[in-house]
C-alpha cells in the first residue's frame, strides 16, 4: 500500500476508508501501515484543523485514531461536537497519547491509550469494525472474517446501545430559516429514551421525544417498539396523509395496550407538527414534560393534558396549535433533563433553573451545547442518573 498524503475533505465524502488517522505528522509509522497492509484495513489521514472543524465527513470511515498531542485548548469546543457526531454515527474513536486535560470519558465509543502496540491498536480497529458490520453499516472494500468479542453482559449492553444510536437520525432536517440541534445522553450503555427529527413533506416536519419508564434493557427494548409504532405518515399508492399530533399518540396509545406488555412497561411522549411555511407548531403530549417556548428570552411551559402511554386504552389527549414567530426557540426534553429546566414550587407555580435561563439567548445550537455542559457538569448519586435527552429548534 502507498503512504497516502494529507486528503482533502472532498475525498472522504466520495470513498470510505477503515481508519481515518488524524494527525499533522507527514505519515504514520511504517510497522502500523504495513500491519494495516497485511490485514487487508484501507486507511487515510486527515490534519486536526481539518477534522475538528468539518461536519460533513461522518459515516465515511470506520474508526478514527486521533493523535491528542497535536490538540490545542483552541480545540475543545469543537472537539467536543466532532466526538459527539461520531458517536451518534457509531463510529468509535482511538485517542493516542492522552496528555491534555479533556473529558474523554463522557463518550463511549472512545479509548484512550497512552501507549500501545501496533497489535493492540489493530486489534482495537478490528474490534470496532466488527461492531459496525453487526449493525449493517460502513463500506468495507474487502472482506474479512469477522473478529471474535467477548459475550459478556457488558459487550452486550454495548452492543445494543451501538444498535439503539442507529435508529436516532443522521442529519437534522435545517433549512434557511429553521435550525435544529439535538442532544442524546444514555444513563448506561442503552437508553430508555428516543428521539426523531423528520421532514415528512416539503411543509412539515414532525419530531418528538418518547421516554420508556424505566432503565436498562426493559426501557431499551420499548424503545425500539414506540420507535416502530410511532407513525407519522401513511402512504398509499402516490398519494400520502400526514397524522396531526393528537392521531400519532392516540395509535400510539393504541398500539402499546394492544400489545398487552407485561411488567408494567409505559411510556411518555410529546409529539410535535410544525408547518415550515405558516411557522405552525402542533404538538400532543401523553405524561412527559411540557415543550418549553423561548421568546424574548423568556421560558414559558407548551402546557397540554395527557395521561402516560399504555396504561388506559382510552386515554384522553389534547392537541394544540401555537404561531412562532421569527427568533422563537422550541425545547423538548425528557424527564431527566427536569432538574437542569426547573421544578415546581409548593405553590405549583413552574420556575426555571437559573443555569437554564442563562442559555435561553444562544443560538440552538449553542444552547443545547450549553445544555449539554450542565449536564455533564452536574453531579449525582448513581441511582439518580437518569436518560438525558433534548430537541431544540428555532425560527430564523
């Protein structure tokens, strides 16, 4: 194999390589290229520039291994947001000497290794690769046997959670005038949370948050059902009809009592319409946390009735319709973000966390990074932590 040069971003969008190396250094060591060689593993590099500051490579390589000698302060911010799409993309990430003073343990799909062998570093590629066929993705260009893993509970768990993160969209639905951001923080490997963003038609766009009572491979598992249930259109030949909000939850509502589940297992959700052209939003919520509008700088509660999901086959939900406005911002959560938004006096008057309302004024995008901050900055005792998970859009 030749030593390949520095690439260009527009490279990486046309072919897939099994590792991307980033780093400045003119190429990377003989004994790992020519191990890579022998092992049939299609590599390239990239500068650190160029990868922490690019968002539109993801899913076009199997593994990074990232040279954190060369990353700066400078870097943090958007280095952050980098690991956060890769792991959302299942894609995992090797940090070779860890020097700096950065929070690599808050993404699972990192190692950190300040030293290794060629052969612990081709073992961990294969490992990740492996992991990446199980789940029917990457662009592998030749064939390998697959690598055997340990079957363990935890490589399970870890497992299932790589499944889980492939159900969660690739890329939010931004256009000229309507920005999205979202944020995704299992309390373990497998989330009892899960969120869609989907542009339905060129006028609608529907999301929401559905939130499994419940923790670990139970909730997990409802998940993955409410994610199939939840249907937001039905097309029939080349016509198609769009669900208003309160029809989503109602067939959802339907769905899981039909099921007749066993041991207890409900769920909430806020489902949301918004009209893209007439800056409608519409939204029906069945036991989870109100949406919150921003506007002005000002929170205030999306309030609605509905009871939780699959616990009464004729449950009643109300559905209502608000006008955004240009500036309008729109946050969902799950109940474990609740701590980090607000609580409710004796009175049962609602009032925002001070740490909140100071991120109300940032772009989405931004906010929900901020958001995110609070998050990991927060501390609990372990049997508190809870699924985190957060939709923001905003009206430009």
């Amino acid at each position: 194999m030749q030593k390949s040069q520095l690439l260009d971003l527009s490279d990486l969008k046309t072919s897939y390589v099994d590792v991307l190396f980033v780093t400045n250094q003119e190429s990377i060591p003989d004994s790992v290229s020519t191990r890579f060689s022998s092992e049939e593993i299609v590599w390239d590099k990239i500068g650190v520039e160029d990868f922490v500051n690019d968002g539109e490579t993801w899913r076009e390589f199997g593994t990074v291994i990232l040279d954190t000698s060369e990353i700066q302060q400078s870097h943090y911010e958007a280095l952050w947001r980098t690991l956060k799409k890769l792991e959302q993309a299942n894609i995992a990430v090797i940090l070779l000497n860890d020097h700096i003073n950065f929070p690599f343990d808050r993404f699972r799909l990192a190692t950190a290794l300040r030293t290794a062998s060629v052969e612990e570093i081709v073992g961990r590629v294969e490992a990740n690769l492996a992991y990446q066929r199980s789940l029917g993705i990457g662009g592998h260009a030749v064939s390998r046997p697959p690598v055997s893993v340990a079957n363990d509970t935890t490589e399970q768990l870890r497992m299932a959670g790589h499944v889980q993160r492939n159900f969660l969209p690739r890329r939010l639905p931004n256009l000229k005038d309507v920005r999205w951001a979202a944020l995704f923080e299992p309390a373990d490997w497998v989330s009892g949370d899960i969120y869609d963003i989907a542009r339905l038609d060129e006028q609608h766009i529907g999301f929401y948050i559905a939130d499994a009572v419940g923790h670990s491979m139970p909730a997990a598992l409802l998940t993955m059902f409410l994610k199939q249930a939840l249907k937001m259109r039905e097309t029939t030949g080349n016509d198609y009809r769009i669900f208003g909000p309160l029809e989503v939850i109602k067939n959802l509502n339907q769905a899981m009592s039909d099921q007749h589940l066993a041991g207890c297992l409900f769920a909430t959700c806020c489902y949301c319409l918004l009209n893209v052209r007439t800056r409608q939003l519409t939204w029906t919520r069945a036991g989870h946390p109100y949406p919150v509008l921003i506007r002005g700088g000002e929170a205030t509660q999306l309030e609605s009735r509905g009871g939780l999901l699959g616990v009464f086959e004729h449950t009643e939900f109300d559905q209502r319709t608000i006008q955004l406005e240009p500036g309008d911002k729109v946050f969902l959560y799950s109940d474990g973000c609740e701590p980090l938004v607000g609580k409710h006096t004796e009175d049962n008057e609602f009032n925002f966390a001070p740490e909140f309302k100071a991120v109300l004024n940032l772009p989405v995008e931004k906010m929900i990074e901020a958001f995110d901050n609070l998050v990991n900055k927060r501390t609990q005792p372990p049997a508190e932590v809870d699924d985190v998970t957060a939709i923001g859009l905003q009206i430009l």
